[in-house]
C-alpha cells in the first residue's frame, strides 16, 4: 500500500465506522420509547424519580448499573421484594438489617407516606424497562450466593434426577417469578428479606406442637403448603416479617405457580431437615 492508498483507506474505514455508530444510535433512540414504556411514566413516576434525586439515593445505589456501588442495584427491586415490604423498608431500614452482620446500613431518609409511594411508582417504571435481560441475576443484599441457574444454593443436595420432584422443587424455587432465593436462603441463618429455611421440618414440627399456630393445619406438608399459598395465614414475628398481619411474602403464587410446581416445592422444602 503506498502512502495515497493508506490515506484512502483510514478515511474510508473512519466514514464507514462514523455511518454505522451514528445509524445505531439513531435506531436505538428509535426503540427507546418502547423499551421504556414510555407511555406508562405517570405523574407518580415523576414525583418519585424527583424524591429519588432529592435524597440522593444515587450516591450509595445504582440503578441501571449507573450510580455508586456502596448499596445493592435497584433496578429490579419492586419484582424482587413487592410493595408491603418496601413500603416498610423505605419507612424505617434500620429494623431490616443488622449492623453487626451486614456491616453497612440504610440511614433512615424521613420519607413521607406520600414519598414513599412515589418512590415505589417510579422503582416499579424502572423494574419494567425492557433491559433486555440485564441484570443475568439478582443483585441484592446479603453475601448469599444467589444464581438462577448455577450451581444449587443448598446444603442438603436432594438426589438427582428430571422426574424427582425434590430436584424439581429446588428447580422452582430459583426460578419462579419473584425466585424464592431473591429473599430466602436455604443456608443456615442466612436471614435476607424473608428467613433462611434451612431445617424448616424441625422448626415447623416444634411450631405445630407448641400450640403457637393458630391456623387450621396439622401437618408439616399443609403448613408449608400454605406459607406459599396464603403467606399471612400464620406470620412469623418481627417488624421486617410483616406489618399489621399482613405477610411481606408476595400472595401470588397461588395464583401464578402451577399447582404441579407448589407440591414440587413443599417437597423440596419438606427434605430441608
Ligand atoms: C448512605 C447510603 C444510602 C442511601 C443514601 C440510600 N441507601 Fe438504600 N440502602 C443502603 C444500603 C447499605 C442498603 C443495603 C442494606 C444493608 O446492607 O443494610 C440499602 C438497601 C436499600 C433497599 C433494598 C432493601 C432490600 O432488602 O433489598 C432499597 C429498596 C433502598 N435501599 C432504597 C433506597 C432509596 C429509595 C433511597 C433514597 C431515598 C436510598 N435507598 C438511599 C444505603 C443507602
Ligand atoms: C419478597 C420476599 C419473599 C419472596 C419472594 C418469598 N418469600 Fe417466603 N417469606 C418471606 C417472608 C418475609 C416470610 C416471613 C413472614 C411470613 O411468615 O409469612 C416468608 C415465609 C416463608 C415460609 C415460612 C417459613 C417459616 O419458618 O415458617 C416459607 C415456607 C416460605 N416463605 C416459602 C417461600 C417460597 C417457596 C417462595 C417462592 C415460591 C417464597 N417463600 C418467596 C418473604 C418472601
């Protein structure tokens, strides 16, 4: 190549390159409206972003992947946790967390009802732009390691095999929508949103015998059962469990999981010994 072709071949590399980054912007913000559902951002959803600036919620939280890295990823909150329980999170962090164990906490930010209400307006706007797949995984809280499709988070590895409904079980309970895993551990006092359910036979068993539970089940299995399908017909204590006997628990899996999926999962989560 002598000096004139070289110099033919950088601008012509510089003007194709130029032409495919700018049609590329231009059909991503072509697309942008859509993937944004831009048509949903409601009066609330701007209320809530503005409370969102004015607290900086950014300086310790991303959103996006963008902002600071101090405090979990909230993209995909409101999918994770449901409304009950951040409307009691953003009211008081401090009852959630543990400094001790989590080594770093929420300050309290003196958010009014209606604050909080917005705020959660505009987190749910964000949980449903079309990401396209991003975050792969669920960014939370504690150091529990939570993968949807890794390998198991559990101790108690239940035997192998498709038609094994334990296997199936602990299948489901990575992957329903919210995943179990987004709150519970199945690791020993690994306490997220929602308590570790390792050896929950033994603790259910002495909770039925103790004369504690007022429901209407007898058995460990029931029990279980019902946690999933009516998650406030028996609470456990404390203020980051429930508020008014109203369970944290989202009460959609009734309805949402097929009812072949919630005996796979009470027979996952009855071998938790
Ligand atoms: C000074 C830093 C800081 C600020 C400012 C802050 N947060 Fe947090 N936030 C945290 C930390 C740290 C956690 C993780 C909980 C823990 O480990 O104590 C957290 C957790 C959360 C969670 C998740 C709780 C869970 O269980 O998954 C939500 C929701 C949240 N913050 C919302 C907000 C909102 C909304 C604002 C602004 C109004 C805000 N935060 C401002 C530090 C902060
Ligand atoms: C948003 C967080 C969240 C999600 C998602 C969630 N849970 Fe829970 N779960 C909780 C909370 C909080 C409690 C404790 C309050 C209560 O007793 O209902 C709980 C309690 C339970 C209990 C009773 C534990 C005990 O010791 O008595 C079981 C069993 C359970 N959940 C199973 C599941 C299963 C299975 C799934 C997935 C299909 C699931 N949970 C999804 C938050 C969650």
């Amino acid at each position: 190549m002598n000096k004139r072709q070289a110099r033919l071949f950088a601008i012509g590399a510089t003007v194709i390159s130029a032409a495919v980054f700018i049609g590329m912007t231009i059909d991503s913000h072509r697309q942008f409206a859509t993937l944004t559902h831009s048509d949903q951002i409601t009066p609330a959803v701007i209320r809530g972003k503005n409370v969102w600036h004015k607290n900086n919620c950014i300086n310790c939280h991303t959103v996006f992947g963008e902002g600071a890295y101090y405090a979990p990823d909230l993209t995909k909150i409101t999918k994770l946790r449901g409304e009950a329980y951040l409307k009691a999170y953003l009211h008081d962090p401090s009852q959630f967390y543990d400094e001790k164990r989590h080594r770093r906490l929420m300050p309290k930010q003196d958010l009014s009802a209606t604050d909080i209400t917005d705020l959660i307006a505009f987190l749910d706007w964000v949980s449903n732009v079309d990401n396209q797949g991003w975050p792969p995984r669920p960014l939370l809280v504690t150091g529990a390691s939570i993968s949807p499709t890794g390998p198991a988070l559990s101790v108690v590895r239940p035997v192998s095999g498709a038609e094994n409904p334990i296997a199936l079980g602990e299948s489901v309970f990575r992957t329903s929508s919210p995943a179990c895993v987004a709150c519970h551990s199945t690791t020993p006092d690994v306490n997220m949103a929602g308590p570790s359910l390792a050896g929950l036979t033994a603790r259910t068993e002495k909770l039925l015998a103790s004369g504690g539970y007022k429901g209407s089940v007898k058995t460990v299995e029931g029990y279980i059962r019902e946690s999933i399908t009516h998650p406030s017909a028996h609470v456990l204590p404390g203020p980051m469990y429930s508020a008014s006997g109203v369970s944290f628990m989202p009460a959609t899996f009734a309805k949402d999981l097929p009812s072949a999926q919630i005996d796979q999962l009470v027979a996952y989560l009855t071998s938790l010994k």
